[in-house]
C-alpha cells in the first residue's frame, strides 16, 4: 500500500483568513489536517524582507501549535500569470528573480518542493509557431536554473501543474508527457507534476484528455501532489465535496486511491483545492464545506 495523505491549499484562505493563527487553526484543529499546500497569495515574495521575516515566524509558530506541516507550496489564483513565458524578456527576468524568492521562501516555511504552472503564453504568442517555440524552450531553460538553485538550498523537487487551454501549457497527456520529458533532460532536481483531477482540455478530440481516470492513470506515478475538488462535465469551477456536488460529480474517493495504490508515487499528498465566490451565502459556507469534505474523503484516506 503506498502512503497517501490528505492536506489542503490555502487559497480557501486568501483575502478570507489572511491571519495565520486563524488559517492554520482551521487546517490544524477545526479540519484535523496536518499537511497544507501553501500558496504564494498568502505571502507574496515580492515584498518587503523584514514583512517576509516577521510573517514567516508567525506561521512557523502556529504550525507547531497546531500540528501542521507546509509539505510543500504553490503559485495561486493571483499569481496565475504569464510568469516565466511572458511577451517581454525583462518580465520574465523579473518573474524568475520571484521565482527564486518563492523557493527560498518555500524552503524557509519547511517545504520540500515548490510548483506552479509551466508558464502562460499570450494570446499572439500561441497563434505564432515560431514564438511558440522560442517560449517554451525559454521557459525549461528557466526552470532548469531554478532546479539548480533549488537544489543548493535544499528542496527535494520542483512541479507543475497540467492545465487546461493550449496557452497554458501541459493541456493533452501527450503534450504534458512531453513536457516533462524535455524539462527533466539534464536537470538538477526532477520535475514532477502536481496533478488537479479537474484539468484537461474538455474540447480535445481524445476523450482521455477529459477524463481525470485517465490523466492519473498516465501521471500518478510522477504527481506526488494531486489537487482535488469536485469535478462536474462542465469544469465550472473549485467545487466542495458536498452531498451537492457529490450527487453530480465525476470524483469518488475510492476510485482515485485505487489507481494511486497501482500506479502512484511511494508517497503521495492528496490536496483539497476548493474555492469559494466572494457572494453569499457561498462566503459564509466556506469552512463548513471544507469540514463536509474532509469527512467525505477520509473514508478513503485515513493519514
């Protein structure tokens, strides 16, 4: 049986409970989890070193007061930008020097990997081949630089997630295993996937590259973090595991731990992903949900 743990990303608490000593308690206490993905959202490398400094202590303490563990941390929904296959050269420098912030950041808050998605291109970059082309390979060269600096500071590897649209890369399992293939050629510290059971691009022609079945049966051997929601046809949105969603949703607990034990890594962190609209009554439900969730799949995980 391989080892197989549940956690959770903070984005249910960015903007929401930017405060640590209440984020953590909710992971740690109100949701009995000790693994958590952190987020870039909460804590942006981009400012100040002594707000860094000041934040990071805080969070360290009330994860020991709590019992919680950051295995490991992410880009999020603000920092989702063109980043490191941005149109212009000098941004992308400057998204690589935030890169490397949010590495050494990652290592100080005890992580042992740090991810994000490859890269976003533009809208004119995706229609031109040849700076299709000339992106990409920019991209696995910086990522390539950021395993070695990885490395040197202690990480154990780096990841990416597959998306969704051609311009964000890694979108068909054939695009993502070639991807994968031509970044960890020669490479510092392996690159691995964080898999999300609801990627894929829905209009490919493969049904395969719109099944989550199919993406872990391909990916659960290199996706030692998934992220998990629940899933409908119209990949709408982040949606809880709530008897709602649940009645109508493509994501069984079970059916994911099963291939996970065939075919997935030694050790693998399952990461609720759920958002939440800023509306009500969804804002108000938000822990609530996340609580219904959690007891939904520890029929499956036990940690």
């Amino acid at each position: 049986m391989k080892k197989i743990a549940l956690g959770i990303n903070t984005g249910f608490a960015v903007n929401r409970f930017p405060e640590p000593e209440i984020w953590v308690k909710i992971a740690g206490k109100t949701l009995g989890l000790r693994h958590v993905q952190f987020t870039a959202d909460l804590l942006n490398p981009f400012l100040p070193e002594a707000i860094l400094k000041s934040e990071t202590g805080k969070i360290i303490k009330n994860l020991r007061e709590y019992n919680v563990s950051i295995d490991c941390t992410f880009t999020g929904s603000f920092t989702r930008v063109n980043h490191l296959m941005h149109p212009d050269a000098k941004l992308r420098e400057l998204w690589f020097a935030w890169f490397k912030k949010f590495l050494l950041l990652s290592k100080n808050l005890g992580a042992k990997s740090a991810g994000s998605h490859f890269g976003i291109l533009s809208d004119t970059d995706v229609r031109n081949k040849k700076r299709y082309a000339y992106l990409v390979k920019e991209a696995i060269n910086y990522w390539q630089e950021l395993a070695l600096y990885g490395k040197k500071i202690g990480l154990s590897f780096l990841n990416f997630e597959p998306m969704s649209i051609p311009r964000e890369m890694a979108y068909t399992i054939k695009e993502t295993k070639a991807l994968l293939e031509r970044t960890n050629k020669g490479i510092a510290l392996p690159m691995l996937l964080c898999l999300d059971v609801d990627h894929g691009f829905a209009s490919s022609k493969d049904p395969r590259d719109n099944d989550p079945y199919a993406w872990l049966d391909e990916f659960a051997g290199v996706s030692p973090i998934i992220h998990i929601k629940q899933s409908l046809f119209d990949k709408g949105g982040h949606y809880p595991f709530t008897k709602e969603y649940n009645k109508k949703g493509r994501i069984i607990p079970e059916k994911v731990v099963d291939i996970i034990n065939k075919k997935g890594c030694d050790e693998t962190l399952l990461i609720l992903e759920i958002s939440h609209r800023e509306r009500y009554p969804q804002d108000l439900k938000v822990v609530e949900d996340l609580v219904e969730s959690v007891k939904f799949w520890r029929k499956a995980v036990k940690d």
